[in-house]
C-alpha cells in the first residue's frame, strides 16, 4: 500500500443490484451508438492533440488543489495520495471523448465526481487501518471495548508476545494519527495507562 502500488489504481466499490445465475444477454444490447461515438474519440485522440484546461475550469482547479494535495494519514492516505493526478487523467479523459482539447468545466467537475466516488470507497474499504499489524490489532481491540484498554489488558490481546517498544511504537503510531489518546488512572500500586479511541475512529465505532 505504501510504495507506490495501489495509488496508481482508483478503487471503486460496487454492489450486484441483481442475481443472475445464468448470466446476461448482452447479445440482444445494441452497442453501435457507443461504439461509433469511442471509436470517433480514439481516431481524433490518435492525432498530434495537446490538451489544456479552459479558464472556467482553472478557476475550479485553483479552488479544488489544496484539498486534492492534501495528505492523509493511513492506508487510506497511501492509496489516494495522487489524488490531482488522478483527477487530471480522467479530466483529459472526459475531454478527449467529447473530441476535445480543451478541459471544461463539466469535465473537470465530472472527473471530481467520479473521484469523490473511488475515494469514499476507499476509506469504506480501508477505515482507519495504518497498515502496521500491531497498530491495527490494538485499534481492533479498542474498538470492541467502549472503556478502552490499559497497557496491561492489550499486551494480553496481543498474547503478551508482542514487545513492549513494539507495542510503543503502534500506539504512537495511533496517537500521531489522532485516532487514540491515552489516560492515567490511579491503581494501589503504579498508575496505570488506559488508552481510549477518539476522535474519527470514536465516531466509525
């Protein structure tokens, strides 16, 4: 998820609306209108085309690219982190089936749709997975426990096989990313750390 991979894909979500056991007729769809029109669009984008946005849709791009450029933590920040590209290629896209070299607004906004779509699938898929094991265990476990969990009781969800600067490292990892935040409580003996969901994750419990 992090080097470079899955960030080059867009990933949609999608739910059968029928069952159909023994498949389709897609031999009784008239495909001809749609396949004039694409292969048109293929013959005009295989000559020497340069493309470029109209004025109405740079305005929009100013307005949209801090958003667009925006880190985000986590699994779903590594798949969507190239986020404007993405929504450029489909911009062109959009353009170029319409036979034309100038990006306009009903392009570019078509194509921001159609992010908005494959990037809210992301985080349906993904959540709030960091995609560190340990991270995401203990973020599991907190998740089934309204009261949260001291030191002690994840150690023991983890088997108690997990070192103790592993188990640092992933609730740093957790706390950095604004999804856990830790309390003390006073015990008989040594005070005891009690880590708590907050924030987004609160909220996707």
């Amino acid at each position: 998820m992090s080097n470079g991979f899955a960030n080059r894909f867009q990933w949609f979500c999608v739910q059968r609306s029928k069952l159909l056991p023994e498949g389709g007729n897609i031999a009784s769809v008239d495909f001809s209108s749609i396949n004039r029109r694409l292969s048109e669009a293929i013959a005009w984008a295989a000559c020497d085309v340069r493309i470029h946005k109209g004025s109405d849709a740079r305005e929009i791009w100013r307005a949209v690219y801090p958003t667009l450029s925006e880190g985000h933590p986590g699994l779903v920040g590594a798949t969507i982190s190239r986020s404007e590209a993405q929504v450029l290629r489909l911009a062109c896209l959009y353009a170029l089936l319409d036979c034309s070299d100038v990006i306009s607004r009903d392009h570019l906004l078509a194509a921001l749709a159609l992010w908005d779509y494959s990037e809210q699938s992301v985080r349906f898929v993904f959540g709030h997975a960091v995609g560190d094991p340990t991270s995401d265990r203990i973020l599991e476990f907190l998740q089934a426990q309204s009261g949260g969990m001291t030191r002690t009781q994840i150690s023991d969800a983890l088997g108690r096989h997990v070192k103790s600067a592993a188990i640092d490292n992933a609730l740093a990892r957790l706390a950095q990313q604004g999804l856990v935040d830790q309390s003390t409580e006073e015990t008989n003996g040594r005070p005891a750390e009690r880590w708590l969901l907050v924030g987004a994750a609160q909220k996707a419990k």
